[in-house]
C-alpha cells in the first residue's frame, strides 16, 4: 500500500515552526501531534479553528493520524457551521481560547508541554487518505466539499517547493522561514505555509500579522532566508504605509492577478522577487510567474494545460483526471498561459467581452487608487443599456478629481465599453480580512447600500 511521510523527514532537529523568535523542532512537532490525537473522537471530521499556524498544523496531522479529515469551509459563520453539521453529522472543533464557543461538540488544544523523545518515529499516511475537505459555496450557498487525498497533496507541495525554491537560487526550501498574512484555514495560506513546512522542510512563524507595522515588524525577526506568503491587496497595503521594511528572499502571492506596478515596487522595497502562484479549488495551485517579468504562468513540472479560450482543462502531476479550471485562460503552450478572468466573472456590454477581475487589475493600477472593484448592477435600466460602476479608495483625491482620473486612465487601458459610467468614492471596501477578497454576496449588498446612500448627496459642484 503506497504511503508518503507525515513530515519531511532529513532533520528532524530543524525548525519546524517559530514562535516568539524561539524554535519548535521537527521532533517535538511529531511529539505534539501524537498528543493530540490521542484526544481527539474515534471518528469524525475536524474544523480547525485553532488560530496559531502551528496548532493547526498539528491538528492536521493529528486528525490524519486517527483517520480523519480536516474540513475547509471559506468561513467560519454561525450558519457555515450549521451546514456542515448537516453534511459532517460527527463534525468537531478543534479550539485553542477558553472562552470560544462553537455550536459543534469541541476538543480543546492542550496547554500542558509534551517533551520531544530524543528519537521520532515518522508516521507514513495512505496516499488514499483523505487529508482535507475543501469547501465551496454552491450556487445555492451550499457547501460543495472538494476532498484532497494526501498522494496528491504531496506532489503538490513537493512541486511548489521546487518551483519556489529555484526562485530563491535554492536546492530545496529546508531552512526558509514562512511568514503569512493569510490564514492556515485558507487553501492558499494551507498550501503555501503549511504544507511547505511539513513536505517542503520550511519553517512557519505562527503569527498572522495584520497591520503594516506589525508585519515588518516580524518580517524584520523572522530568521533569514525569509519569505513572504500575502495577498495583493495585503501587500499594497505595506507597501502604502510607508513603513520601514526589512529585506527578504522571496515574495509569494495569490488570490487575484497583481498589477506589474505593484509588483516592481513590492520587488525594490523588500529586495527580493516576487511571485504570484496560480490555482483554483479543483485542481490545487497549477502554475506561477514573476510577475515583473512577463504575464505569462509556467505550469508546474508534469501538469499541462490544454485549451480552447472559453475552458480550459489541466491534466498531470498531482491532478491526474482532467480537471476544467475555474477560469478563462489564453493557452500560449502546453505549460504557459495567460489568465485572462474568471468564467463566472465574465460580462458582455455593447457585444465586447471582459472580466470584472481584468477591469479591477487595470483599475487599480491607476496612480492615487489605493483600492478599488468594479460593480455590475443587476437591474436592467429603463434604456437597456448596462453601465459598470466603480467604487474607489482614494483618500486624496475629491471625487471631481477621481471621476475625471478613473475614466481617463481606464480609457488608456480598455475598450471604451468598460469605462465606468460611474465613479463612488467610499472609505474602503468590504474586503475579507484573512484573504483580501471580496465575497460576492457580501459585495453586492454592500454595494447597493453605497449607491443608495451616494443618489442621496448632493451633487459635487463644478
């Protein structure tokens, strides 16, 4: 029966993770795992809710190791958690705060220490084991669980690896220090932080830093060489606070295209490149790019994408089925495309094609927009006619000034068909906190209430 390590096995004295500039080894990660699952129910399917990178990682490998899986829903809402109830009848949580209450029956983490053994054995875990169970929202809202079977996610995280670590000028990851804006909970932040510590020999530091300050702060501890793991719209952030940054190695991106222009001011202010990593919920991350040096993503090694504009379909490596992505891609070869928008994203005004999120990618690249996302009302107006709006973060700029500057940088970068009709200053938008996105239903709610409130001031004078 074919099985793969727990854990990547070449040092188990090395880092693992660290927590307040004090190393936790490979030994005693194992040590803590087996802890752990000697607490958790004979059967069931964890929801991690633990909020230290580290504790997750070892719930993981705790529920693995009695048979279980990890459960990924894309929140943790009072009525999420009520679904999976429905769907995961012996659904538990797994907490690390006293006072956290979850309507689910619970396992708290254990704060008594376990001491290392001086020798670890490593627990091998079926290549047909499911490991996870990422969720999705339905076009019902309903949770569509997505399982990754952990064969699969060890070639995953093995090509990353590899991948990132030739962006580095390195033979492997052993030694990287991994620090996330993005939580362990999210499969982005599940893939490129905690399966890079367990499959690829990284570190983590446990923390999830949030505010600019605090993010240098620990980038500035975190023992070199380092790495980044954020989202666009963290990273413009830290990059528009002003704050002193410290150098890193390499800086790694997801969950929305990032300009070129964000990208080569990422590049100068940490000393280091930046990558963006390429992925959706079926298949797992696929492909990367430096995104200073072209648009173009390089399929992971043995993964190739075929296509013919309007789906595309990835096949090899760790997605052995033909799986159809989740967007619309520009197949330049069997290993290259460019991203060209989500399927589900796509809109047709005047008999021209785009995508919302190729729109926000030229948006945002217009100099005084710190943020912004454009909006397609679904209420046909009384002309028939569908006029795209745009709400903008652009705290220095009078409204006058950022209608006039939107719609001129906008015509210098699409067809004339997708220029705002109009421009809705606000004070930020409703982004996620742990991802940077913006939930579509979330986001249309709130943008209805923006528009109410906007028809409701007094016109900008001229």
């Amino acid at each position: 029966m074919s099985s793969a390590p727990l854990i990547w096995a070449d040092d188990l004295g090395a880092p693992f993770a660290w927590r307040d500039g004090q190393a936790i080894s490979r030994h005693q990660y194992l040590a803590d795992v087996r802890q752990l699952a000697a607490l958790l129910p004979e059967a069931g399917a964890m929801l991690n809710l633990t909020s230290d990178r580290y504790r997750f990682a070892v719930g993981l490998g705790a529920a693995m190791l009695r048979g279980q899986s990890s459960l990924l829903p894309p929140n943790h809402t009072p009525d999420m958690i009520e679904r999976l109830r429905g769907l995961f009848p012996m659904a538990y949580a797994l907490i690390d705060h006293p006072s956290f209450e979850a309507a689910l029956p619970s396992v708290h983490y254990p704060t008594d220490a376990v001491a290392a053994p001086a020798q670890s054995e490593v627990p091998h875990i079926n290549h047909e084991a499911l490991a996870v169970q990422v969720l999705t929202s339905g076009s019902t809202g309903a949770p569509v669980p997505h399982a990754k079977r952990w064969g699969l996610l060890t070639l995953s995280a093995q090509s990353e690896a590899r991948r990132l670590a030739h962006f580095m000028g390195r033979s492997s990851l052993a030694g990287v220090t991994l620090l996330a804006t993005v939580p362990a909970q999210h499969m982005y932040g599940f893939e490129s932080t905690v399966l890079l510590a367990l499959l690829g020999g990284a570190a983590i530091e446990t923390g999830r830093p949030f505010y600019p300050a605090d993010i240098a702060a620990a980038l500035a501890n975190a023992p070199r060489p380092r790495m980044l793991v954020t989202t666009p719209f963290h990273l413009k952030s830290l990059l528009d606070s002003g704050v002193e940054l410290p150098p890193i190695d390499l800086t790694l991106c997801a969950t929305a295209p990032l300009s070129p222009q964000l990208a080569a001011r990422a590049e100068a202010a940490l000393s280091a490149p930046l990558v963006e990593i390429y992925g959706c919920t079926e298949t797992g991350q696929v492909a990367t790019r430096r995104t200073t040096q072209g648009a173009e993503w390089q399929a992971f090694d043995g993964l190739y994408i075929t296509g013919d504009g309007d789906s595309a379909v990835a096949q090899g490596g760790h997605v052995p089925q033909a799986t159809t992505l989740a967007d619309v891609l520009d197949v330049v070869s069997p290993t290259s495309f460019r991203l060209l928008g989500r399927s589900n994203d796509l809109i047709n005004i005047a008999g021209k094609r785009s995508s919302l999120g190729h729109l926000n990618y030229h948006l945002n690249t217009i100099e005084g927009v710190r943020d912004g996302a454009f909006w397609l009302p679904s209420d046909e107006p009384a002309d028939g006619v569908v006029r795209l709006v745009a709400f903008v973060v652009a705290p220095d700029l009078s409204p006058r000034e950022l209608s006039q500057r939107v719609a001129a940088g906008m015509r210098q970068r699409v067809d004339a068909a997708f220029v705002p009709r109009r421009v809705v200053p606000v004070p930020e938008l409703p982004r996620a906190p742990g991802t940077g996105k913006l939930p579509a239903d979330a986001f249309r709610a709130w943008a209805e209430r923006m528009l109410a409130a906007a028809s409701q001031r007094p016109p900008t004078p001229e």
